[in-house]
C-alpha cells in the first residue's frame, strides 16, 4: 500500500476514538485501506508557564500550526505531511487554551 492522501486519511479516521489523554498511536491500525505508519507530531508543554507572556507565546505558536501551519500547499506537501482532521484541531485548540500562569 502506498502513503497516498486517501490511504493517510483512512487511517487517521479513527481519531473519534481518541483517548481522553489525546495520545494516540496509529501504526498499524484497524483502518482496511489505511497506511500502517500514521502518526501524529505532539508537543509536550507544561499547562503552567512561568509568565503570563510566555503561556500567551506558547498558546500563539501551537495555535499557529494547528490552524495556518495545516496550509497543504505552502507547509505540509513539500515535506509529505497532511492536514489534521477537524476533529484533532478541535482536540488540540481545547489543549491549547489549557496553557496559563
């Protein structure tokens, strides 16, 4: 099976299933017709910052790539990445406004 755009989202269908610590792994999943190595990029971030400047930087630039950073075009086919499903982004905007002082 080829990592083709089809085969990529079959596999990270299956996000609905997402467990409450949003870790995930899905090398070789269940999905019939998913590429078997799929997995997501995360960012390990303390909820807690030192200053309300630094968690307000933090939340800035996770919100950057989860939103403008999944442009297809411009950041992610040049290096063989895909977007995240809608469901993810909504996952990982409500672990993003966790970030605080």
């Amino acid at each position: 099976m080829q990592p083709t755009s089809a085969s990529i989202a079959a596999a990270a269908a299956l996000t609905g299933k997402t467990p409450a610590s949003d870790a995930l792994s899905m090398i070789n999943g269940p999905a019939a017709n998913g590429y078997p190595i799929v997995n997501y990029e995360y960012a390990i971030v303390n909820t807690t910052q030192s200053s309300a400047i630094r968690a307000e930087d933090i939340r800035a630039f996770l919100h950057w790539i989860v939103h403008t950073g999944q442009d297809p075009a411009a950041y992610l086919r040049p290096v063989g990445f895909h977007p995240l499903p809608s469901s993810v982004i909504r996952r990982s905007d409500n672990q993003i406004a966790k970030i605080g002082r």
